[in-house]
C-alpha cells in the first residue's frame, strides 16, 4: 500500500518537474537572459524554502545531515542570486563584465558541493545550529568581500575567449567533491528513507553533469550553459522532492524513524546486557521497589534453586522468608536507603551455602551479584584447624623453633624448647634479634645463611655454634625455611640440639688419635717383620700347623662345649615346663634367662666356628655370576618377610673370578645388611652393581637405610664392633670382619660410605 501511495505522489511530480524544465526551455528562445532569471529564481526560491524547513525541524530532527545542507542553502541561494542579476545583459553592476556572474557561480558551487560534502558526518549528531549558521555567513561574507570588495577571487571568464583554467580546473574539483558526497551518501543511506535518499543521490549526479557542462561554454548564452542550467533545475527539483516536500508532507517521518532506530538501539542494548549477565560467572538478580524479581541469570537459577519464571514478579521476602530479619535483610534495606553499595558475605542456612554479595542500588531498584563461596569458606576452616594443629606441634616439639620477621631478623613466636636450651623467656625475646641476644656466635655465619635462604628458600643441617643466656655453648643442626605468615615473609628456624653428640665425638677422636698412634707401632713391627722372608715362612708353617690344631680344637669346642650348653638349655626348658608354674616370679625369670643365654651362646659359638674356617678353607677360583646370585639372595630373602616393601636394582651380567662358595658368602651379608639396616624406611631401596674406581673394577651394594657416621667406618670391618645398637639392629658383629677376610683372601680390598640416616654404600674388589 506504501509503495502505491509513493507510485501515486511521483507520477504527478515527475509530470510537473516535467512540465517547468520543458517551459524554461522554451523561453530560452525568447530570451536567454529571461530563462536564466527563471531558472536562478527558481533555484534561490528553493534554496530559501530548504533552509526554512531545515531550520524550523532542527528541535525534533536528530539528524544533522538536513540542518547542516539546509542552512547551506541559504548562503548558496544569497550568492546565485546575486550571480542571477549580476548576469550579462542585467546591467545592475557597472562596471563589471560578465566574470563577475561567473566568479559567483563558482563561489557558490564550491560552498555547495563542500557542503554536500561534509553534511554526511554530521548524520546522527545534533549540531549547535545558532553557531553552524555564523559559521556559513562568515563564509560567505568572505567569499563576495574576495570578489566585490578585495577584487582577490580569480578570473573565471575573459570576453571572446571564454573560460579560464581556473574556471574549469574549479569545474572538474566541484564535480569531484560532488561524487565524492555521493558515494557517503550512499554509504549511509540506511541513515534516511529510501525514496529521499535516492532523491538526494539524483540531486547530486545532476550538479555534476551540470558543473560538467560548464566546462565547455565559450559564450554565456551558448547551448552548454544553456543545458547545465537546466540541469540545476532539474536537481533543485529532485531536492524539492527529497528534502522540502517531504519535510511539508510528512514531516514526522524522520522522527518516527529516528524513535524506530532508537528502541531497536534500546532492544539490542538489552539484549546484550542480558548476554552479558548470563555469560558472567556470578549469579545476578535484580529487584523492583518493591522487592519484586525484574530479572534472574541462569546462575543465579542454579544457586537459589529457583526458575525464573517462578520468581519474576514475585517478591523476594516472600518467595525466600527465611532471609528476612537476617544480614541479607539488613544490607539490602541499608543500600536502598542510602544509595550505597552493600558488600558482605553471609550463611543461608535452607540451601547450606555461605555466599558473597555486592548489591548496588539504582533507580530502578537494586541489582545484586552474588557468588556461592561455600568451597571457600570450609577451605578456610581447614586452614584454621590446620594452624592450630601447627602451634600446638609447634608449642610440643623437642627440638628449638623460631619464627622471627625476613625483614628485621625480630622474634615473632618461640617454643618451649628454645625457653629450655637457651635459657631465654618467650617474652624476654619477642620483639627482639638475635642480634641483641648475642645468640649467634658466629654472625658472619648467619648472614651467610640469610643470603642462601633468601636465593634458594630454605637450608638444612648446618652445624652452627650457638651462646646460652648463660654463655654456655650450644652446637646444633640448624635448618630455615621461608615461610608466610599474615601475608609477611618469616623465617621458621629449626635447631637440633647436637652438644652431647658432639662431646661424644670429639671423645671418639682422641680414641682414634691413640688408635692411630698404635698402628704406627704396629706398621714399624710389620716392617721388622716384612725383612725376614725366611722367618715368615716358618711362621706360615707354624701358622697351618696352628691352624690343624685350631681345627682340632674347634672340633672339640663344637662337641666338648656344646653339649654341656645342651644340657643346661634342655634342663631349663624342663624345669619351666615341669615347675613353672610352681616356682616363684623371680625364680621363674632366672631359669627363662638362662634358658636364652645357652641359646645365645650355641649361636656366638657357631658364628666363631664359622669365622674360623673361613681363613683355612681351600680356595676353588672360577668365574662367578654375581648378579645371578644376588638376585637368587634377594629372593630368598622376600620370602623370609613377604610383608616388606623393599626397591631392588640389580645391574645385569656382573661376573667375577673366584671361589663361589666364599663370594656367596660376600653378596649374602652385605645384601643381607642392606635388607636389615634399610628395615625402617618404608620406601627402601637395595642397589647391586658395578663402578671404576681409579682404574679398578668395584662391586658396590648400596641401600637407602641407617647409614652410619664415616669418622667410624674403619671400626665396621672388625670382629664385634658394631655402630648400631642390638635393640635397634640385631646381630654379633662378626659379618663385616667374615666380607673383609675372605675379600682379602681374594687379594681385594674392601670399603663403605655413608651418612647416617642417608643410607650406606659398600665397596670391594677382587684380585
């Protein structure tokens, strides 16, 4: 129906537009100085009824683009009016030829085709109109003083020669600033309605075709000025349509248009903000005045349980009356009244969730986003209980604990072993270094030690001399972490009081130093020794013949020995058998006793026995596989307690010539110590392999366990020296001293590394 009302209104116009081209025309015949004076009246006419238009609709009309060609116009349609009765044959300005109608065509058309130009920026922005219009007739002002006044505008046309360079360079820049405007205004048509857009475009392509047409004129009444005017006409007229009738006809539908585009504007913007909320990771909602739900997000859905269509509309202490009286209550009525943002968090007990909730009020109502921080809260809750746990150890432990401040070296908490060993009260010491204590002896020392916690974190065991509030001095294993507490960075210092163990050790140095001093001695004797081959080869004789004596008697210990041992067990296990119950406690515990005292002796002697034959028994060289049979040992011994979790690592295709029987031997205790002194770690790990060391091939066992002190490894290959305790480890003693003679044997040597609690690694070679 739009497009036969549009069909209707155009038919008529395109007749009469018709109609007064085709009359000014005619008059062009009568004269052409008559139809110039039409058409130029016809387009000033035009041009005032354009301005007014634009002028009265600039409250309403958003749209720049009108008022901006509108008050144009108005300075185009002055200037062609002066260019109308300044035109040759006129005569109202003596003195001046026909340049002067010619120098104010240009001017005009410049500021016209400018105009069209610029105005397409300006679609969409409300102008300041009174400051616009000073704008233009300044100007324009500017532009007739350069041509009346000043005499400073160039020539543009010279009698029987006809145009000037200017003249038609300025032609061709005005046709180019017009399809310029074009191609903008077409670029936003979508900013007008399509019938004045085209309008306008139509208006536009017929300036340049007449700017165009003015290029080749050489009289002024000559056929191409004769045909650009009418092309003038004919855009005057297109503007008409486009502008002025339909701004008279219907002036509101650029309004309505402007008002359609603005609450599609207001949809879209609604419906990206409720993208936005429902993309966001916090649940919002928001309420009216009167505590109604305006809108929930699907988050919010989630966490209260609720859809939106059960809510909206409804008011929130209704639907959640469990919430009224309590803080959620509280702070939103505050943040209404105040116009405040209400920031809290707080337990809703029906849906078991702690929640975190900013509610900003508007004057709409009041918009919250809240986030479900239960997770957070128990976390929190943890790490409480787990800091109480943390001072009561703290509070408990044997050893001295520190805390003090990484900045100032200040004492922030103490324990009780600190209190103990140093002498020092917690509260003497809070609050101040150790520094003004004078604990540490050696304060070089512990800068050294700051500068390494601050590049590595954290150290452990060093061996630092301490000074007690009585000036006693303490050793200890020092040990410092970086930790934080209340967002500060702290030192936790962890000293391991060592004093006795130290005093210990420096005994067991001046044992060792007199033990060194006798093997001084005896090396002198081996020397005396050494320079009579002869002597020690009858010693060797008188040694076998020891030794046949020795198997003798050890026959005897075996036999002779044993059996009264025997006996003694025997009768005792008789006696508890047959009178336990009739003996006294006392009496009963004596018997018992030596009861396991024969049992221990049967095994030493066994052990001794065994020791002994090692150094007489015949030697079989053979090559041996000790992978093999180290793993057939292994074996054996997971069998003996399946319960262990022990690592093995055994190298594969280890070989060695020797006595197998003896190097079974080998492989048999030190793997078998390997398994007992690894006993107490839970993830142990027995290693068996093979190493050069200076050129040699060394078999190595290696384990995880006890380990034990290297200022005392020489004592670990003699008979009945053993560095662990029997409660902790059992054992004689005698099964390092059986490795180191039958290695010996081999022409080997043999040796062990270690550190206590670092486990323990043993080494030997074969000849």
């Amino acid at each position: 129906m739009t497009e036969n009302r549009n069909s209707s209104e155009t038919v008529p116009l395109l007749v009469i537009g018709t109609g007064i081209i085709v009359a000014l025309y005619l008059t062009s015949f009568y004269s052409f100085v008559l139809f110039h004076v039409l058409v130029e009246f016809f387009s000033v006419v035009v041009s005032g009824a354009i301005f007014v238009i634009a002028w009265n609709s600039r409250r309403f009309a958003a749209n720049g683009y009108l008022l901006v060609i509108g008050i144009a116009h108005l300075c185009v349609g002055s200037i062609d009016l002066l260019h109308t009765i300044a035109y040759k044959g006129m005569g109202l300005f003596p003195g001046f030829d026909a340049n002067l109608p010619t120098q104010l065509w240009i001017a005009g058309r410049y500021l016209q085709s400018a105009s069209f130009l610029l105005a397409p920026f300006f679609i969409g922005r409300r102008l300041l109109s009174r400051t616009l219009l000073t704008a233009y007739l300044a100007v324009t002002s500017l532009l007739l003083a350069a041509i009346f006044v000043w005499q400073i505008f160039p020539v543009c046309f010279v009698e029987e020669v006809g145009l000037t360079p200017f003249k038609r360079v300025s032609e061709y820049i005005i046709s180019a600033t017009f399809v310029a405007a074009l191609v903008l205004l077409r670029v936003k048509r979508r900013a007008f309605d399509r019938r004045v857009a085209n309008y306008l475009s139509g208006a536009i392509a017929l300036m340049v075709g007449a700017e165009l047409a003015f290029t080749f004129y050489i009289d002024v009444y000559g056929l191409s000025n004769l045909v650009g005017h009418l092309f003038k006409a004919a855009a005057v007229l297109l503007i008409y349509r486009g502008l002025v009738e339909t701004a008279l006809t219907r002036p509101y539908d650029i309004l309505f248009r402007e008002l359609t585009e603005r609450e599609e504007a207001v949809r879209e913007s609604h419906q990206r903000i409720s993208t936005i909320l429902e993309s966001i990771t916090d649940a919002f909602f928001s309420l009216d005045h009167s505590w109604r739900f305006t809108y929930l997000n699907g988050e919010a859905e989630r966490l209260l349980g609720r859809t939106r269509d059960d809510l909206l509309g409804k008011s929130i202490w209704e639907e959640f009356a469990a919430a009224v009286g309590t803080r959620f209550d509280v702070e939103y009525r505050r943040a209404v009244a105040s116009g405040t943002t209400a920031t809290f968090e707080e337990y809703y007990p029906p849906l078991a969730c702690w929640f975190e909730v900013h509610a900003y009020p508007s004057r709409d109502g009041l918009s919250v986003f809240f986030q479900d921080i239960t997770t957070r809260k128990r976390a929190e809750a943890e790490l409480r209980a787990s800091e109480e746990r943390f001072a009561k150890a703290f509070n408990t432990a044997p050893t001295i604990m520190i805390i003090a401040s990484l900045v100032d070296g200040r004492y922030l908490e103490v324990n009780g072993a600190f209190e103990k060993t140093l002498g020092w009260r917690k509260e003497e010491v809070l609050g101040r270094t150790s520094y003004d204590l004078g604990i540490w002896i050696d304060t070089a020392e512990r800068e050294n030690i700051l500068r390494e916690v601050a590049e590595q974190g954290s150290v452990h065991d060093r061996e630092i001399q301490f000074r007690s509030r009585n000036g006693e001095t303490i050793i200890g294993l020092y040990s410092g972490v970086i930790i934080e507490l209340n967002g500060k960075q702290c030192l936790l210092s962890i000293v391991r009081n060592i004093t006795a163990r130290k005093r210990a050790e420096q005994q067991i140095v001046i044992l060792n130093k007199e033990l060194e001093d006798r093997a001084e001695v005896l090396e002198e004797t081996n020397c005396e020794l050494e320079t009579s081959v002869e002597q020690l080869e009858a010693v060797n004789r008188e040694l076998e013949d020891a030794n046949e004596e020795l198997e003798a008697f050890n026959y005897s210990v075996s036999h002779d020995l044993r059996r009264p041992l025997t006996n003694i067990n025997g009768f005792s296990q008789l006696i508890l058998e047959l009178y336990g119950r009739q003996l006294e406690a006392q009496c009963r515990d004596f018997v018992r006793c030596i009861y396991d005292e024969t049992r221990n002796m049967d095994r030493l002697i066994g052990t001794l026995l065994n020791f002994s034959r090692i150094s007489r028994c015949a030697m079989k060289p053979e090559t041996v596989d000790l992978s093999t049979m180290a793993r057939q040992i292994t074996e054996t011994l997971k069998i003996g307690e399946p319960e262990r979790k022990v690592s093995f690592h055994l190298t594969e295709g280890i070989t060695a010539r020797g006595d197998a029987g003896l190097l079974h031997i080998v492989l048999d205790n030190l793997v078998g110590n390997a398994w007992k002194y690894s006993s107490k770690q839970e993830d142990a790990r027995i290693e068996f392999g093979v190493t050069d060391r200076s050129g040699t091939v060394a078999y190595f066992v290696r384990d995880n366990g006890a380990g034990f002190d290297m200022e005392f490894a020489q004592q670990l290959f003699t008979p009945f020296q053993r560095l662990h305790h029997s409660e902790d480890f059992e054992g004689h003693g005698i099964g390092l001293a059986t490795v180191a003679r039958i290695i010996q044997r081999h022409g080997g040597k043999v040796w062990a590394e270690g550190e206590v609690g670092q486990g323990a690694t043993f080494y030997f070679t074969l000849c």
